[in-house]
C-alpha cells in the first residue's frame, strides 16, 4: 500500500493515522501490562532465596503437587465443557422445540454469577447441608473436593462455551453433511469428517477460554477449596497470610507462562490436525 | 440403471406443497434434466430421488428393480453434486475425491488407483494435492463432479451445477460438462433453469412448473411441439400472436396470417426467428426498436399486435426505427396450442 497525501494537505498519512489509533492501546499495555509485569518478575527474584525461588517451586511438593492439581482440574473442566456444550449446542441449534428459549437461559444463567456465587451454589449442592447429603443415607459431601472444585468450574465454562459453539454451529453448511451422507459417511463418520473440523475454530477458541478461566478461577476456590489448594488460592495465601510477596509474584509468573505454554500447544496442535485431516 | 419415480409428492412441514404427484422415469443410460422456473419443486424432487428428503405417503421410487422409498440416503448409493458444491474445506483435492471410497472401505491401494483415474478424466491431476480453497470455481466444480463420481454411483444426481460460476465460464463449461457426463456412461439427472443448459446437456428434458413436470422430451420435441404456452414460454421464449382466429386463418391488427390447420379454440405461438421481414409479406408495422447481437439483430415491430412483434434479423442491412415494413410467417412454424391450457 502508498502512503497517499490526505486531499486537505494535511501531513497526516494512513501509516501515522493507523499508529495514532494504536497509541492508546501501546500505553495501556505499558502501563497496566508491560510494567507491572516486569516488576513482578524482579519482584520473584527479590526474596532470600533470589532467583532459585524457582527451583524451590519444582522442588516443594506444596508447590508442585497444587500447580499440577490446577492443570488437570483445568484439563478436565476444559474437555468436559466442551463435550457437554458441544453435544447440547449442536442439539439446540438443529432443533427448534417448545421451551427452547428456556432452556438456553437457563443453561446460560451463570454467566450472571460471580465465581463465589458459583461456589456457593455447589456447597449448597454437596455441602454438608447440602441438598444431596440431605437425600442419601451416607454422608456424601463432595463440595469441599477436587470434585466439587471441578464442578463449579465446569457449571462456570459451560455457558462460555455453549454460546460460542452454538454461533459456529449455525454458521456449518447442512450441504457438507449431506454430501458425506450420499457418499455412504456413517453419522459417526460425518462428526469426525465434517461437524468437527467445522467447528475446530470455536472448539479452540472456546476450550482456551475455558482453560484459562479454570487456571486463574479464584472466587469459586475460595469459597471451596478448604481440603485442597489450587495455585491461585496458594498465591493468595502467600501473598496475605505469610507475605511472602517473593513467593507469591513467583508463583504468579509460573501460572501465567503454564497457561500461556499449554494454550500454545493447543493451538499447534490442532492446526496441524486440521491441516493433515482427511 | 432406470429410475422410475411415481406418485411423488412433497409437502413440507409448513404446509407448502413444492411438488404435487409426479411420474418420472429416466432410462439406463440417459440424461435427463429437469427445467423450470424458480421455486416451480425441481431441488426438492432431486432431493426425493437422493433420499435427502422423504416423500409424502404414498410416493414410490424405484432403483432398477429396487424399491428405494424407504431407503436412507446413505445406502442409495447415487452421487450428487451441490449447487454450492459443497467441497471439503478441511480436505485435499484427493482426499475428497476418495472420500466415497473410504467410506465404502476399499483397500488403499484400490482408492488411489480409482482416485488417480478420476482425477485424469476430470483433468485435476495437477490439482490432487491442492487445498479447496485454492482451486478457481471451475476446477472446484470438476472436484466437485470427480468426488462425486469416483465411487461409481447408480446415478449421478446435479443441482444446478453450473450455476455458482459467471456466464462466460459456465457456457464454456456446458459443453465440458455435456461431454463428461457422457463419457461417465452414468444415468444422470440434472436441474437447471437454463434453457440453454438444459438444451445443450441432455438428451431429454422435463419441464416443470409449479411443482408439477409439465412436458417431458427430448429438446427438440419440446421445442417443436410444446404442450402448453407456459412449455412453449419457457423453452425457446415463443410469443402469443394475439389476434382473433376464424378458421384456418388468424386476424391480427397488422393483417392476416394462414394457419396450418383449422384453429377454433386455439392460441397461437410464434418464435422471434420465424418472424421474417419480407417485403412480400402478409403483415405490415412498423419498426420500433433495433438492438445488434453480433450474429443477428432483434428487430421490434409494432402495429401487428397489441405487444411488440419481436423479429430476428440475420442479414446485413437491418431495417432502420420508424421505418414500415412487411412481415411473413410460414405457417408450419405457427404452433396451435388448445385455449384455457395456461399453467
Ligand atoms: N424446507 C422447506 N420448507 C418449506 N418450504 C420449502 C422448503 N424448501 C423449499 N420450500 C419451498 O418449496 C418450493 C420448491 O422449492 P425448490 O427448492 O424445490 O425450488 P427450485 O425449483 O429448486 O427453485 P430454484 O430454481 O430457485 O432452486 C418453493 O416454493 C420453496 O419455497
Ligand atoms: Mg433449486
């Protein structure tokens, strides 16, 4: 593209205008991004322990055992979303039935709640005086688990995902399908050739947001997680309780780059299976 | 294989009725497209005959000796190409080509040898590792053909196929199209709203209207004898001479005009190129628009009618506008259709 002279003389050129849009957004991501980022990451290296304090997160259980809990909690939530959202959503967009409009806000209505709230529901649910304690003979409380941890998260991704799904769903061409069918495509067969490619985009984009929203969940943690700790709780205790501000801004660096790194394989990975697919 | 289809109808939830009860059979072999108008049932009898669609009660359609009504349309075993095409974005050129014969299961040797003889009659050989979106809308619709093909299907079924491409290309690609399918040696039916299309590809037409087929035969039978004003409309735009007949003899504002036979309770038709100029002639108006069509000229001519006489002109020098001029018709080429036939 030229850089054509404006009509009125002025010296201002696309290129210039184009950059004087960014400018918010470049001091926006300095100041609130860039900045506080750096410095918490010299902030990490700033305790007795200097910058071995990484070693002493790979090499303490506490540490570990709670960064590897938090991933697979997020793991499971994230493909355990996008199952149950993928069948209901490609269900709701295909069919049109009485209650339809109901059942969809209900199926979104935690979008409405803060991640307490969440919490809060599931101990109601499977606390000690919850509502599945009260009807069954033995003591089943589940809240305060990994368990009811995975539930609130998943209750939390569900509606996230649903929405998403269910805007690529709409947009498939019925024609793919019906192709695969005259060509003898089992119904099997025509999920894995074409629903699913279809919707790969929304898949990813979709499963990304719940991962990570399932990696940093805080509020629905800490309404929970008192048997068990998940990483964004430990930051908060080291953080308050201990002040251990090295600690915790190196805990903090860790989560982002785990989620940031497992996020990126994701993305390498599908894209190469879409590529390779057929 | 023959396809018989008979007693078909299709009324959709909403209670639209796109095709009322319809006889249809199709030799071994043959060509058949279906032509009409838009939204007169043709996709939607294409789609009945795939299995895309479940008839009304009622409704039989046989495959050979097999009675398919109630087969799903995985198991009828015909190949269809979309108006959209309808391509597997997230597959090579190849691999939709063999698609059908993966899902039939075929060692994979077997595949790629049938794959690679598809792709060279389709001339995509150049193309097999392609992905679809890098392929102009042409070889798409070779793709398209080739995938659809390749597992060698009862019957070859096309919605529109030529449609999705601009006017120059798909008139060159008519007659590729024409050429290919018979060299498939497949039974194939095809729709269209073409007149030309359907001219130029089939060896019979159906004309449908209103979820009706109103004439079935081969171009030339269609063109020649059409059954109804709306057939003869459609195919090859015949115009109604609008005058008052009395016998064999047709009175028009302009003069008057032997018929071939005794025409009481008759319209009759007439094509612009049996309109002749002919300072002879029967009939007399005046020109009132002249338009240059690089092989011919379309000459208007008012007076003789109510409506505007359309005329085409092959020769050199074209009568001028406002000029008055004489006007013959043969009487073999007047086509008498019974009054109160309007569809
Ligand atoms: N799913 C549907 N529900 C209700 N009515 C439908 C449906 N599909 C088609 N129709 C109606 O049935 C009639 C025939 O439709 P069809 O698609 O067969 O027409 P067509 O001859 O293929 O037209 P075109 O040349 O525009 O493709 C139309 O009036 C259309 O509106
Ligand atoms: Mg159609």
């Amino acid at each position: 593209m030229g850089v054509r002279p404006s009509p009125y003389g002025h010296t201002m050129t696309n290129r210039t205008f184009v950059l004087a849009c960014l400018t918010p957004l470049f001091i926006f991501s300095l100041a609130f991004l860039a900045l506080p980022l750096v410095r918490l990451f010299l902030e990490s290296g700033s305790g007795e322990a200097g910058w071995a304090i990484y070693l002493d997160i790979l090499r303490r259980p506490r540490y570990l055992n709670t960064l590897v809990l938090t991933v697979l909690v997020s793991l499971a939530t994230t493909f355990a979303a996008l199952a149950i959202s993928t069948t209901a959503g490609m269900f709701l967009s295909r069919n049109r039935f009485r209650g339809r409009g109901t059942l969809l806000s209900v199926l979104t209505l935690p979008l409405a709640f803060p991640g307490v709230v969440i919490g809060f529901l599931i101990i109601l649910l499977g606390g000690r005086q919850g509502l599945v304690n009260q009807l069954t003979p033995g003591h089943v409380v589940f809240a305060y688990s990994v368990i009811g941890l995975f539930l609130g998260y998943l209750y939390f991704s569900i509606p996230r995902v649903l929405l998403t799904v269910m805007a690529a769903a709409e947009k498939l061409d019925p024609a793919l399908e019906e192709a695969a069918r005259t060509m003898g495509a089992s119904p099997y067969r025509v999920v894995v050739d074409v629903i699913v490619p279809g919707l790969m985009p929304a898949l990813i984009a979709s499963g990304a947001i719940a991962f990570a929203t399932a990696m940093g969940a805080f509020g629905t943690a800490f309404t929970l997680a008192t048997n068990i700790d998940v990483i964004p709780m430990v930051i908060y205790t080291e953080f308050t309780l201990s002040a251990n501000i090295a600690m915790a801004s190196a805990l903090s660096i860790v989560l982002g780059i785990v989620t940031w790194a497992l996020l990126l394989i994701a993305r390498s990975l599908s894209g190469s299976t879409v590529a390779a697919g057929g | 294989m023959t396809l018989r289809v008979t007693n078909t109808a299709k009324t959709y939830p909403d209670g639209t009725k796109a095709l009322l009860p319809t006889e249809l059979s199709v030799a071994k072999g043959e060509i058949v497209s279906l032509l009409g108008p838009s939204g007169c049932g043709k996709t939607t009898l294409l789609r009945i005959i795939a299995g895309l669609e479940t008839p009304d009660a009622g409704s039989e359609i046989w495959f050979g000796n097999d009675n398919v009504t109630s087969l799903p349309v995985e198991r009828r075993k015909v190949g269809m190409v979309f108006q959209s095409y309808a391509l597997f974005p997230n597959m090579s050129v190849r691999a939709n080509v063999g698609y059908g014969l993966k899902m039939q299961k075929l060692p994979k040797d077997e595949i790629e040898s049938r794959v690679t003889e598809v792709l060279e009659l389709c001339q995509l050989q150049e193309f097999s590792g392609r992905a679809i979106d890098a392929l102009s809308g042409g070889q798409r619709q070779r793709v398209a053909l080739a995938r659809a093909i390749a597992p060698r299907p009862r019957m070859l079924l096309l919605d529109e196929p030529l449609s999705a491409l601009d006017a120059a290309l798909r008139e060159a690609l008519r007659d590729e199209l024409a050429m290919l399918l018979r060299e498939f040696h497949i039974t194939a039916i095809f729709v269209t709203h073409d007149q030309d299309e359907a001219m130029a590809i089939a060896d019979r037409v159906a004309v449908m209207s209103h979820g009706h087929v109103v004439q079935s035969g081969t171009p030339e039978e269609l063109y020649r004898n059409p059954n109804s004003p709306f057939v003869a409309g459609f195919v090859g735009n015949a115009m109604r001479l609008e005058g008052k007949v009395a016998g064999s003899t047709l009175h028009l504002d302009g003069g008057e005009l032997a018929l071939p036979r005794d025409g009481t309770g008759h319209n009759v038709f007439v094509r612009a190129e049996d309109v002749q100029i002919d300072t002879e002639g029967p009939l007399n108006g005046k020109v009132e628009s002249v338009t240059f069509f690089g092989t011919h000229y379309r000459v208007g001519i008012s007076g003789i009618m109510t409506d505007v006489l359309t005329s085409t002109y092959a020769g050199q020098n074209a009568p001028k506008v406002g000029e008055r001029v004489e006007v013959s018709i043969k009487p073999e080429a007047l086509m008498l259709l019974p009054e109160g036939a309007e569809i």
